[in-house]
C-alpha cells in the first residue's frame, strides 16, 4: 500500500487526509491551477487549506484550524498564507448540515453539465451510481441547484445557504460555470459523494451528446 | 517493479491480489464512490470485499471468505463491515462457468454502451480486441445479454444466472445504466477480459458517435 | 527519478526497458487485455515478449531473444510461453527498414483513425506534432498505410512487408479496427514515434469530430 | 509525499524543478514524443531542456544554462545535445514581460481550441476558472493571440514577440495546429497558468461542441 493510501486508510491524522485528498482533487483534475480545495471538521473546529497555493503540493503545517464561526485557531508558519476563499462556504455545509467534510471541486465535468442544463437545477434519474448519494435509490431523481456564478467566491455564500435550505435532500450544490461543493457526514463519504457526482455529471454530458 | 505490480506477477496471495486489482479498479474509474467489486474463487472457497467501502483502501484483512453456497468461512476483524451486495451474482458465475474470479465494474463506457442500445443485447463485430475474450474471433459477432437493472443488486440474481444460461459464450452480462460482470477462468483471465470488454465498449461507443 | 524512469534513461540494458516500455504501453491505454507489444533489436538478436500475457507484469526473464530469421536464441524459464503473435511483423520491420524496435499498439486512436477512413491510406497534413517523425516536417502530408486485419496476426505479415516497401517513408502501418505497427531507428525514436502517431491519430479523430 | 511532489514543494533547486515539472509535461500529454519544452530563470540566467529528448527522462545534468541573451553559460556533459529550439521564443518571454518561467505545452486541447477558431484570437468569457489568470475575473474575456505555425520553431519568435507587444494582458500564445507557450513571473505561476489554460482551452472546445 502506498504512502497516500495508508493515510487514508488509517484516516485518524485529519491534517495528513487533507493534503492526501488534495493531491488526488489535482489527479483527478478537479483543482487546476490553484483552484478547488477540500476541508474536513473534526468537532467543533475545521482544517482547511490556504488560499491560491498549488493544491498536490501542500503539507499539514500550511493548514488554518478554524472554528465553526470561522474563527482562526491555528495558523501556518508562513504568515503570507491565507485561508481559502471558500472558508465561509465550508461552514454553511457545516452548520446547516452537520457535515464533516466539504468537497470543492472546478471539474469539468461539473462544469459542462451546468453548461447543458438552463434553469437552476441539474436533475438526472435512472443511474445505478445515484445510489452511492446517502438517501437515494437508482431511480430516484437526483436534484443539485445550480447557482449563478459571481465575481468573489466568498460572495456565493448566501446563495449557498438558501440552496442547502431549500433542498434538503441535496449533498451538492453546483455553480454555473464554475464547479461543485459536495460534502458528506465524513470525509470518507464526502470524498465517495465527490466521485459520485463527478460521475453522474460526466454520465449526463454523455447522454445528453448521444441524445442529440 | 513497483509492489502492486509484484503481487499480480506472482499472484498466489489470492487476499493481497484482490487488494490490489480492487486499487486498479479505482485508478480505471471503474470503482467510483464505493462501486465495483471483485471477487476471487479458491477452490471451494472465494473471497470478497466488504460492501460500502472505497474500493482502493482494502487490505487483506476486510475481506470475507465464504464458500460456493455463500456462507461465509471468515469474516474482518471489523464487525460493522459486510459483504458486498453483489455477493450472489459473484457465485452463480462461480457455480454455472465455473469461472475463477468476476469482476463487476461502473465504467462509464459499459453503461453508455447501455444507453445506446435498445433491446436486450449489446452485439459488435470486426474489432481485433474481440480476440482478447475466449472462444472468438475478430470478425465474430460479440453477443453480451443486457439485463434492465433493479432497486436491489442482490434482485439481479435470477436475472444474471438466466442471462449465463442462455448465453453460454458470453463472459460477461451487463446491466443497463448501471455497469457490467465479467468473468473468467481464473483472475488473469477476468482482469484481461474485464480490460478488453471495456475497450469494445469505449469503440462501440466512439463508433456510434462517428456514425451519426 | 523512478525505477521505471531510470531504467529507460540509462536505456542500456535492452530486456529492462522492453519490460518498462511494455508497463508504459498498458498505462496508456495500448496493451489493454493482453494486446500489443514490443520488440528491441540488439545487433542481429532482438527481445520479443510472450504470447497472451499481461504485459505490464512481464519481468526480463520472460523474453525471448530470436535472430533476424525469427529463430529462438533464448527461451523464457517457464515453458508455457511461446513467443508474441507479432513476432513475423516485428521481423519485416527490422529486415526491411533496418529498425531498432517496433511498438504494436491497440490504442483507440489508431482503431478510430482507421474507422473514419476509407480507402487504403490514412493522411493529414498542418499538424506541428507530424515534425516528431523522422524525414517529416509539419507541412507535409502524413500518409500511413492501412491493411485489412486478419483472422490470425501473422497473416499479416505479407501485407505489412508489402505496405513497408510501397511506402519508403512511413514508420508506420495502420490495420483496419485493430491498432498500429511503430518502428524507429533505436527504441528511443520507436518510442517518440509511437507517441507522435498516437496523437495525430486522435488529433485526426478529434479534427474529424469538429468538422461534422 | 512522493520525491518529485518534494521538489516543487521545497522549489528551490531550479534544475530539478525543470526536470520535475518536464515529468509532468510528458505525463500531461503535453510533451508527447519529444516535443513541448521548459525554461526557468534565476536572475539574469535561464536553464532551459536539450532539444529532440524524451521530456521525461531528463536529469539536471542535461539542461543547459543561458543568460537572457541566449549565450550559452553552461552546457550538460554530453556533447551531443543541443538547447530547445524554443529558447529564442522563451526569451521573449523573459526580456518582454520579466517571466520567471515559460511552459511550452502540446496538449491536443490547446491545439483543438486554435482549430476551432477562425482570425488570429482566441476569445472566451464567464468562466470560473479564468480567475486563475494573473488581472482576469471571472467574467472578463480572456483573450490570447494565435500564430500561424511555421516551418521551423525558431521562426517564430519575430511573431511571438510582436503578439506579446500587442496583447500586454496575455500571459500566453497560442501557434496554429500547434501548441501554446505560456508564462508567468515564476515557475508556480506559469505552472498554474498552464493547467488554467489548458482547462479553458478543453473548455472551448467541449461547449463549441455541445452548441452546435
């Protein structure tokens, strides 16, 4: 077993997850260039990356702690680093759903499915892999609001907070044009919730080429 | 040789190869989220991944041993984990091909080639990689029987062991918009068929679109 | 540097690097199942990889060595193998152009190429990569000829010397729904020059796609 | 963290950020065969990879070392080896907008993204991930000329130096059925510029796709 996946696999050092699951967020194509980013709580603080770094590359002594009104706890030795721009999007996921960890991810599969979709809802059903969503069945229909984009991540948190209001149901919310949030009780469901939706979004693309 | 690729070349530790062709399975895309599974026949005996898992985190000691009827021989040290739900389609190509290993993959490109299939099989000819799956030949049609998927994997059973006895060529019987089983003789065979099935599946695919 | 990396950059001991070229061949997609393969030339022996095997597991002492009339020098410890399907093909290759590897590719780009064709001859012209073939610069037409496949590889064998002599300046020989034959003056330049055609053929595929 | 994220990580060995960063290049599919290319500037000085190499395969004893005029200051031990026939293209880079590094990428969807536009400039708007471009929002249009591609590499620096003159804002140009040269004011920036690039570009050419 490789170093990356003992760290997973033993998963109890939350600082060593984050930086493992950032290199596989660049793997996977879903953190190019200094895009995308990951945070996982560990009760009633969060671990979350710094801000425009290079995501594969990042070390558990470059991580913020915050606290869940998104307070600093710990800080990097490097003072240049800043948290990332999604801080205060993390703690809607946190605080309106009890989630432990919050996925997000500029794949472009995410991105061309909000291409193909006009309105502000994704909506696809009859896919096996919709089963790997906590709560839904293969044909059930998966729901995932799509937000309009806007000039400053952080400006995106109202909108975000509605939109976990307003579909109980959903573990995701996409941007237009941009990217996905998914998160997960944990991180291990957060990260199984990631590559889920990146594949029912792929999946949707596809169908929707063959359709036409 | 990096190690994984040492545990297939020698391929006796049946527990470790499970392990590690369940790692390529992740790596292929083929295991997204917790899907996809393998299993592993040793005689009388077989093993199989727990359920709900991530796929590419197994180690030898998560795996069940359960004999040709299902039940199980040994069990994780963890007691929460169970076996996977695709345990019983795993044994009817154990008990109808006598196949030595079955690997069940959610590549996309199996489930495209689904979705662009009406009716009830998936046929194509004149591929070279045709070759790769026992008893055909390139110009041979390959016939591989498409069953409608359920709410339940377990409720593909009977619909699997049908498919395996009306289709005695086929070593494989995929399920629509869901994935595919493949099998083989023994795990090489599997692991050579599940890659050449897949590759007839992308063509299949890619050809469909070039013809439109 | 990895152990795969340090291999080829030392590049001298030929059966290392048909072993670590045979890995690189299945990670790119072009040996899936037990398809493709490789030959390196050494003077008036050459190493071939076995028949029917998974070629990113072979190790060094599983090749054969032949001389140029395809007479086994050498023979792999384990009797059960016999030499690649190829092995008459790679032969006209050395024979004929003087070759120091040959690359025999399934990857899906030559396939696709080959399906968008008709007619004997593949041809593209105004592509940058086309300057990685030797004698080529990027304004000059590309032409790779195409044989029909055949039941059994080495049937190939008299179309493949015939295209080589009709074709003075190719290094390569497309077959119809099946892959490619790459040679080059050492392994290196096989190497670059599989890669050069890989992408044009999916350049071409892709270009294709768009002009629909 | 495996040796080559270490790399980038410390970022202070320059010849081995090259060669690291030409590992990725080449495993990108942006350095196929032997083409793309790399160069990083220390102060007045610049390394930049031999020409007609395997980008992959490339130790720090390989590069040469230039000053901003081109003249050689250190050449590798092999006399054989000659400097990328990018470098005068590279240095335009460096003279004109006080880069730090230059990435010369083939990736197939820079050369896609030139095929599926007419006149001499790329054009795209309302992406997310176009904030990663040094001075762009997410709504500006990001703009980068586009060459015709000539015979030989060297000729294209006149062109590249007047579109870098003429387009203060890019941080990159693309060449005609080609590739792309992209910079920024050090090897992080250019790196993340590259991966920004190359999103966008696959971008453009999935929507064009998906519109038509």
């Amino acid at each position: 077993m490789d170093p990356g996946d003992a760290i997973l696999r033993d998963g109890r050092d939350l600082r060593a997850v984050v930086c493992e699951l950032c290199r596989r967020l660049h793997r996977a194509g879903w953190a190019s260039g200094t895009g995308g980013g990951i945070s996982i709580r560990d009760g009633d603080r969060a671990y979350v990356a710094p801000s425009g770094v290079h995501k594969e590359l990042i070390a558990p002594e470059d991580l913020f702690a915050i606290d869940l009104e998104g307070r600093v706890l710990e800080r990097p030795i490097d003072p240049a680093l800043t948290t990332s721009a999604c801080t205060s999007l993390f703690l809607h996921a946190y605080r309106l759903r009890d989630a432990g960890a919050v996925i997000h991810s500029h794949s472009i599969h995410a991105m061309l499915a909000t291409a193909i979709t006009t309105g502000s809802e994704f909506r696809i059903s009859r896919l096996e892999m919709i089963k790997g969503i906590a709560g839904h069945g293969w044909s059930d229909e998966l729901v995932v609001p799509i937000l309009e984009n806007v000039a400053h991540e952080r400006d995106l948190a109202p909108a975000l907070a509605d939109a976990i209001r307003a579909y109980p149901a959903t573990h995701a919310v996409l941007v237009r044009r941009h990217g996905v949030y998914v998160w997960g009780r944990d991180w291990r469901a957060a990260k199984a919730h990631a590559e889920v939706y990146d594949y029912v979004f792929q999946a949707a693309v596809e169908l929707h080429r063959l359709s036409r």
